[in-house]
C-alpha cells in the first residue's frame, strides 16, 4: 500500500465515492487522491460537487463535459441495434465504458499509481468498469474499495461518513441506490428489494424524470422524429443534435408517464436483483426507431437484426462494450441502418405509445400490391406454384410416411 502515491478516482459525489476518499487516504498512507466526474448529462447532480470532493478530501476534481459523445458513440449504436437486456434500456452500463475510458486518460495524465472505482462486490459496475480499464490500461493497478474494507452496508457507509464529518445529499430514508444520465435514471435497493413491494410512483421524490402513468394529462401528446440512417435528427420539425432531441423526449415522456420500467433482472455475478428504471425519451425513440424499420428492412434483415440484438444488449450490459465481438455487431448494425430514413409520428397517453404514421422515401412497403383492392404488380394466381413448391417437402415426407403405414399394415 506504501507504493500507492497518488489514486484517480471514478467520481460521482454520491455515498459510496463521498466514502471511498477518506478511506483510501487512511489506507494508502495518505496518497493523493484525484476525483474525476464524467458528465453523461446528470447535470443536475453536479451542484457543489466540487466542494463536496474536496472536504470529503480529494486535492482535485475534474468534471468531464462526455454528454454528446456519450450519446453518439454509446447510446446511438445501441438503440439502432434496437439491443435491452430483459426489457432494460442499458443506461448505467452504457456509460460505464466512457467513464473508465476517461479515468485512465487523466491518470496516466497525472501519473497516478492506480485507479479506483465506487462499485460493490455484489453488482455489474465492477466488472464494466474494470474490464473497460484492463482495455486502455492493462498495467494500471486497480483498487475496489467494497471488496476490500469491512464496511457490510449502506448503513455503515453513513455512520462512517458522518463519523468523518463527509457531506452527502441522501438520508437513511431516502438512501435508494441510484445512478443517473441523460438515457435514464436507476433505482434499487430500500423496499424495492422485495419483490413483493409496489413502486411507490405516485410517493412525493420517488421518480425524478418521469411521473406516474396516473398523474399524466387525460389528453394525449403527439411528437414526430425524423431519422437519417437510423440517427434521430429532428424532433417536431426542428432539427436538433441528438442528446438535444433525448433530453427534450425526456421532459415530452416523463409528462406522459412513459419508460417506467420494473423487473427482477439476472446480474451478471449470477444472483438476481429488482430494479426500476425511469427513461422516458430513450424509450420513445426505440420504439420510433423500431417502427421505422419495419418499413425499410427486408424480412431476413429484419429477423437476423432482432436475434443479434440478443447478443449485443447481453455484451453492453456484460461490460464487454470494447470487445471484438460488439464492434462486428455493430458494424453489421451499421449496414442496416443505410436506407432508416424518414418520419414516424406517435401518440404518448397515461405511459403509452401509440404508432401515429410513419413515411421513408426508402420504404419497401407497397400498397398497390398489399391491396384488397384491384392493384398492379401481384397476380392472386401465382400463390399457385409459390405454395405448391414451398409444400414439395411437406408432400413428399406425407407419401412416405402413407408408403411406410401400409407397408406396416402388411405385416
């Protein structure tokens, strides 16, 4: 512990790193201690976090603007995959790679010994944060505070900040493990570990991007996105970069009740875990996104998309975002975004979304073929030969099986 000088620390001012800096202090022979934030558009949790790193003991913070790369480079890719993981719109796990990739570029800017990270022994982070550093920095030294102290609980970290004198934002009542971006907004822990328990979503303070289906408008809400090759570029007619039109679908959806998500998820260190999730604008622009392509993809396309999409939204949330594997997928995804381009229209009511319209100039849909009507281009007769060919297999296996019944009745 002696050789450890100086710690770059994964940095978000709540409980758990408001705890870690005096702790690495007391245990790595006073070693310098450097906070770095990662601002992924949890603006509002920034107020005072300066001054929180520094009493907490950190000799520096730095707060870093990743927002707009964030949204390009993670969110973007992920949703024209159109990849979850069990329904979960991957909002902590897509920014944990940005995060660490981040950490390591100013601790070898400082010529840190080490870095460290906030997560438990018992979650997904450790391993996101840690596999993402093992890809820029594979000497660096990394630390993890919950696998190594004695602290057992939430409860004990509290006791051990207020006997440190360590200022939180966060009481015993109101301690939810929580973890916020631009994409959505996480909540675990207190009674929603039983399963049993109901979200309190009408409670004043519980949900902070979104409101309770209940207390949405009893009007409804229209909003049009436009895409260009699978990338939103417009919101209501009015281009906007792309975390623009997020964060503004975050205050249209959360108005309207939408992205509320509960489930008991498989975590990846093997135990299950209930979480709710708030992310109202990334939930509004899957489903424009999706809708779209119905449109533009051909069938196989379409199929092979969605069953890849499996794979892709288990490697985000696996923190395998810089393995080869996501980077092919996501170079297939690529391709298939060439023609999602166009216009969908949708109807937000009380948490739902409803399809109102959707146009491309690259549609493979054709109304005068699917017609009831008289139409051009398809003649009823040829189903003909079409479903006679499809059927040879099924005739031959039926003679067969005739052939081998009588044979049996022969004998």
């Amino acid at each position: 512990m002696s050789e450890i000088k100086k710690v770059v620390l994964a940095y978000s001012g709540g409980l758990d790193t408001s705890v870690i800096i005096p702790w690495l202090k007391e245990h790595y022979d006073n070693c310098e201690v450097i906070a770095v934030c990662g601002n992924v558009g949890q603006d509002d949790e920034l107020d005072d976090l300066k001054q929180r790193a520094v009493a907490s003991g950190a000799s520096k913070l730095y707060v870093e603007d990743l927002t707009d790369e964030f949204v390009n480079e993670f969110v973007i890719p992920t949703m024209q995959a159109g990849a979850d993981y069990e329904g979960y719109l991957l909002g902590t796990s897509l920014a944990r790679p940005i995060l660490a990739k981040r950490v390591v570029e100013i601790a070898k800017a400082e010529g840190a010994d080490a870095v460290c990270h906030g997560s438990t022994g018992k979650g997904n982070d450790q391993v996101r944060f840690e596999l993402a550093i093992m890809h820029f920095a594979p000497e660096m030294k990394i630390i993890t505070p919950w696998r190594e102290w004695d602290i057992q609980s939430r409860n004990e970290e509290i006791d051990y900040a207020e006997a440190h004198h360590i200022p939180l934002k966060i009481n015993r009542e109101t301690n939810y493990s929580k973890d916020k971006n631009l994409w959505h907004l996480s909540h675990e822990g207190l009674d929603l570990e039983d399963p049993g328990n109901e979200p309190q979503y009408e409670k004043e303070g519980f949900l902070e991007m979104s409101v309770s289906p209940l207390k949405a408008p009893d009007t409804p809400t229209y909003v049009e996105l436009d895409f260009e090759k699978g990338v939103p570029v417009k919101l209501n007619g009015k281009a906007m970069k792309s975390s623009d039109i997020i964060s503004k679908l975050n205050e249209i959806g959360g108005c309207n009740g939408i992205g509320l998500y509960d489930v008991v998820e498989n975590r990846l260190v093997g135990m299950k875990s209930r979480g709710v999730y708030e992310t109202p604008g990334g939930t509004i622009l899957y489903r424009a996104h999706e809708i779209l392509e119905t449109l533009t993809l051909d069938k196989k396309t379409a199929h092979k998309k969605k069953e890849l999409s499996i794979c892709f939204g288990e490697l985000v949330y696996d923190g395998q975002w810089f393995s080869p594997l996501r980077k092919a997928l996501s170079a297939f995804v690529t391709e298939t975004q060439q023609t999602v381009t166009g216009k969908v229209r949708l109807k937000l009511y009380k948490g739902n979304i409803i399809n109102s319209g959707v146009w491309s100039p690259y549609s493979l849909y054709s109304e005068d073929i699917v017609t009831f009507n008289e139409g051009e281009g398809y003649q009823q007769s040829d189903a003909t030969g079409f479903i006679r060919l499809l059927g040879l297999p099924t005739r031959i296996q039926a003679s067969v099986n005739a052939r081998n019944r009588r044979e049996a009745e022969k004998c």
